[in-house]
C-alpha cells in the first residue's frame, strides 16, 4: 500500500517538478535488490552498482523488505525497507578552502519507513 501510493505520487508528481523519465534515471541510483550488489561483491567487483531501469520503479518491481514487531495486543509496528545501491553525493562541502564533491557519497543504503 506504501509503495502504491508512493508510485502514484511518482506519476503524478512528474509535471509539477518538471520531471521526466530520462531526468529521473539520469546521474541517480534507483531502488532495487540487494542480491544483486552482493553477488558482484563476491565475485570482487568493487564498481559503483547503480539501478538506472525507472521501469522497474513505475511498474512497482522494487523489492521492498518488512519486519514487525509486536509491542502488546493492540500496537503493531511494521518497518518496510528499500535498498539502494549507491548513494550519490548530497551536496559540495567547502571548508578553508577544501572543496569536496563527493560529500555524502557512499556504498549501499537501507532506506526505512516505519508504520
């Protein structure tokens, strides 16, 4: 249902912000499985591993992990989790004259949303 409405609020969202396909694949890593980072890891690629199929996003085949956890007879908390990938930098750091382009880049992410 979370991952419904988020797909819904993707299409919908798309004019408003000035989006479309090729600039929501472009220069961004897309959710997807984590199997396949750990399979090239195994095989000792150490390559940035970037999900670029928006296909996959728009027809709602993105895995989406979930665990629950039962906190007494009437509250319920599930915990759902998207994986990315790769996690491009954020922003461009500038202190005393260091300028870092990558500020925020990093390997791997588990985004979570907790109901």
């Amino acid at each position: 249902m979370i991952l419904a409405a988020s797909i819904e609020w993707l299409r919908n969202s798309r004019q408003s912000f000035g989006l479309t396909r090729d600039t929501l694949s472009a220069n961004r890593c897309l959710p997807g499985h984590p199997a396949t980072v750990y399979w090239q890891r195994k095989n000792g690629s150490d390559a940035i591993i970037c999900e670029s199929d928006i296909t996959m996003l728009e027809q709602g085949r993105v895995p989406v992990f979930y665990d629950y956890l039962e906190c007494d007879r009437s509250v319920v908390t599930i915990n759902y989790f998207v994986w990315y990938s790769h996690q491009a930098a954020c922003l461009e750091f500038k202190v005393n004259g260091i300028v870092d382009k990558e500020f925020g880049a990093h390997k791997g992410d588990w985004e979570r949303r907790a109901v």
